[in-house]
C-alpha cells in the first residue's frame, strides 16, 4: 500500500488537472542527485511491472516462429517470424516506425542475432531490444507481464520519466504503482533514497505536484 503522502499528491494531481476532450496519462517526473549518470553502471534501465497496471494499452510485437508463435498471436499486438525480420532490416523507416509504436519486443533466442543484425541499430539506442525467451518460457505469460509494464530509464539524464496510471484510475491504485516504482529505485541507486532529489506527479497536460 502506498504511503498516504504520495497518494496525497496523486489526488491534488488529479483535481488540478483541467478537463481535457482526451485521456490523459499520469506520469511521474524523477529528479537525481549526487550521482555519476555518465558512468553507464550507474543509470536507471529497468523495467517494473505496475500492481494496478498501467491504464493504456501497451503495444508488444514477439518474433518467433513455430508454436511460440502460434501461442503469441493470441495477446500480443503483432508477431513476425525471420521474413519479416528481414524485410524490416530492408525497409528502414518501416523499422523505425514500427520500434517507435511498439513498447516492448520479446524475441525467440534462436532469432536474437539475426535481430542484432538487422534491427540493431534501430532498436538499440531507443532502448528496446528485445527480451529472449529461452525455449521453456511461457510466451503468454510473458506477454500478460509485459501489459502491466513500464520501463524506467534514465540514461544520462538526471531527469527523467516513467508513465504511472491514467487519469481515471483512483488515487490509491496510481499511489501504489508509484510506490512499487520508488522501492525499485532506492534499492538500485547506489545511495539508496539519498539519490533522489525530487519527485513530481502530473496528468499529461496538468500542473506537476511534488511528491513527499
């Protein structure tokens, strides 16, 4: 259960937020410190699964062939198999499109290499190679995990961003993805909670509120 403070602020987040003729995300804004972003081993790259989830649909494309693939076409959004690979490594803008829409690629490990070669350069600096499933993983599962993702990343920023609910979820459901979030971060931080210097939560278009 999240602290009362942060559900606190996610509320004030909510009720200041002007009405708008979309739904809008809620996203969490994190500020760091005293902390060395141009050393690789000390950036945030991890992926968190929500307890409330994430409130938006959340777009996965699994390569694969055979039976995982049969299996994956029944929750992720697309599946390719080694030919669509390679027209897509033939095809760059189609590549870019398709990494910049999708949030995460799950890939068969026998197919990992041919992605390396010929998405790499597409997929690698936006952060989004794809998780190997190694032959005994349950692709569905995997799948239904990844749906109540998101990815914290802050590469070599000392601010950055991580989607944590929409606006019509309630309060305590977005406090606790914001909770489990947190906890991530003050056990991967080299200084724990000393590494954080802020934290603010806003809808997409509304004020930022600071979170205690």
């Amino acid at each position: 259960m999240a602290d009362q403070e942060i559900e606190n602020a996610v509320t004030r987040a909510l009720e200041d937020a002007p009405p708008r003729n979309f739904r809008e995300t809620v996203d969490l804004a994190i500020n760091l410190r005293d902390i060395d972003l141009d050393d690789p081993s000390n950036r945030v790259d991890q992926d968190v699964v929500l307890p409330s989830g994430t409130g938006q649909e959340t777009k996965i494309v699994v390569f694969a062939e055979g039976e995982t693939a049969l299996r994956a076409e029944d929750v992720a959004e697309e599946v390719l198999d080694s030919d669509d690979l390679a027209d897509l490594g033939d095809n760059d803008n189609e590549a870019k499109d398709l990494a910049d829409e999708t949030d995460f690629f799950l890939a068969e490990e026998s197919l990992m290499q041919d992605i390396g070669r010929y998405l790499g350069t597409v997929l690698g600096p936006r952060g989004k190679m794809p998780d190997p499933l190694a032959p005994d993983d349950d692709v569905v599962e995997t799948v239904e995990r990844l749906k109540n993702s998101v990815t914290v990343r802050s590469r070599d920023r000392r601010t950055f961003h991580t989607r944590v609910g929409a606006e019509d979820m309630s309060a305590e459901d977005i406090g606790d993805n914001i909770d489990v979030i947190l906890r991530r971060l003050h056990a991967d931080l080299e200084k724990g909670p000393l590494n954080i210097d802020s934290i603010y939560v806003k809808t997409t278009m509304g004020p930022a509120v600071e979170v205690a």
